[in-house]
C-alpha cells in the first residue's frame, strides 16, 4: 500500500470513528483509564484500542489480581505497533503497578527497525529468536500468545518455525512462574482458534469470542481494510496444558483436531 493510499485510508478511519458513538466511547473509555495519549488516530492504533478493549472483557471476565511487580512475556511480536498500548493497560490495570514487558520475534531482519524503536521508547526488553529456544524458566508471571498459532502450510508461508502444539505450550509452561497465567489470541480463519481445545477446561479463568462493539459502516471498513478479524481469547493458569488429550493440525481441512478417546473434532 502506498503512502498515499495509507494517508487516504487513515483519513476515512477517523471520519468513520467521529461518527460511530460506539467506537467512539471504547476509545475514550481506553485513554481515560490508562492514560493513552492518542497522536493520530489510523488504521494501526486504532486495532490496538479493540485489542486493549478485549483485554479489558477478559481480565474483567477472569476476575485477575495482579502483584504489584510483574515481568510479562509477549511471544511473536510482530512490529509491536501495540507495545506501548499493552505497557500502559497493564501498568495502570485496577491499580498501578511495575511491569516488566519482554518481547520474543523470530523476523528480526523484516521488523527489527520497528520493534527495537518501542523496546527504546518504552524501555523493553526484545529477544530475536524462535521461542523454543528461549530459556528463562520459571521468569514470568504472564505469557501472552498473540495471533502467532497456525498449521505448518502457514508457517512455512511466513518463514517462521512450526511446534506442534503440544511441545509449544510445555515450553512455553516452563517459561512461567508457579500459578502464572497464559493470555492467548487467536483469529477465527483458517481453524486457528481451535488450538485453544489444547487447554485444560480446569485452568480456564475466561474463555470468550470477542467482536468489536461499533457500527456496521465501520466494522465492514475494520474488515476490509485493516484485516481485523473476529477472536477467540482464553486467559488460563497454571498448569493449564491438558495432558489427557492431543491437538494436531490437520492439512487437508487446514484445521486443528483435538484428538480425545479416539475421537476428533474441530472448534
């Protein structure tokens, strides 16, 4: 997309957000409670807002109690366009408090200009590599897993690394202090939510679809153009890895089967 095309683009965004009530009171809703300061409203942050409006529902949703000092893991960054936005939800989450954020992105060539910028900015730490080979074990007390799950036809598509999903949430387990939560996100295509069948009913705290609540102009504008997706968002603790069952990705469906008792079937 050009630079003009984005400029155009950016410009209908905030036209359609000034005449949607909806959107309008997420948005200053957000700002109020957090402390965001909006610089231009466009097609970026305004998914971080929906993002943050999530988080929001599930921590509510989970009834979480956070410690006064907490060290967070964000695996697959990505850009981390919405890194300052997560900071301040969790610092400022019912009552404030120090949060350590670490990020994890295996593209370090394709976004390592963008991510080491908000690592600068909002003073985080970011490791290049494949999760698998991080080894913190037991540092964190909260790992976020954002829209990073899918099947090994996409992975090889993207040029990232494939776990199946079993050896993805042991690790990612070992990676968390005792009780500590895992915070997962995952789109509705291509079967990508169904990876959360992989956690325990037990440890689900909150487990919910979530849509933005806006007007029907701008949602078809939120799809269209910014690719935002329904989601599926689970918030489980620790241990929160069903042993009893095994999840696999099956490429003829593209889908992912839980596999229980000799029986399969897909979210």
């Amino acid at each position: 997309m050009s630079w003009f095309e984005t400029r155009r683009i950016n410009k209908n965004v905030r036209n359609l957000v000034s005449l949607d009530p909806q959107c309008q009171t997420i948005i200053e809703r957000i700002e109020n409670s957090y402390g965001l300061q909006r610089k231009q409203l466009g097609l970026r942050n305004l998914s971080n807002y929906f993002f943050i409006d999530m988080l929001e529902q599930a921590f509510e949703k989970a009834d979480l109690k956070l410690s006064s000092e907490i060290t967070v893991l964000d695996v697959g960054t990505g850009k981390w366009d919405y890194a300052s936005f997560l900071l301040d939800f969790l610092v400022c989450w019912k009552r404030a408090r120090i949060v350590h954020l670490e990020g994890v992105e295996f593209h370090r060539k394709k976004n390592r200009r963008s991510v080491e910028q908000k690592a600068k900015d909002c003073e985080l730490n970011i490791y290049w590599d494949d999760i698998m080979n991080l080894s913190k074990k037991e540092r964190y007390d909260i790992v976020f897993v954002n829209h990073m799950l899918s099947g090994p036809s996409h992975c090889k598509d993207w040029g990232v690394p494939y776990h199946p999903a079993s050896q993805f949430f042991s690790h990612l387990q070992s990676l968390g202090k005792q009780n500590s939560l895992i915070i997962i996100t995952a789109y509705y295509w291509a079967g990508e939510s169904a990876i959360i069948n992989c956690i325990s009913e037990q440890s689900k705290l909150a487990n919910f679809d979530y849509k933005p609540s806006v007007g029907k102009t701008l949602e078809s504008f939120l799809y269209g153009y910014i690719g935002f997706h329904n989601n599926s968002i689970c918030v489980a603790k620790a241990p929160y890895l069903d042993l009893q069952s095994s999840i696999q990705y099956d490429e003829s469906k593209e889908k992912w089967d839980r596999i229980l008792g000799g029986l399969s079937f897909v979210k």
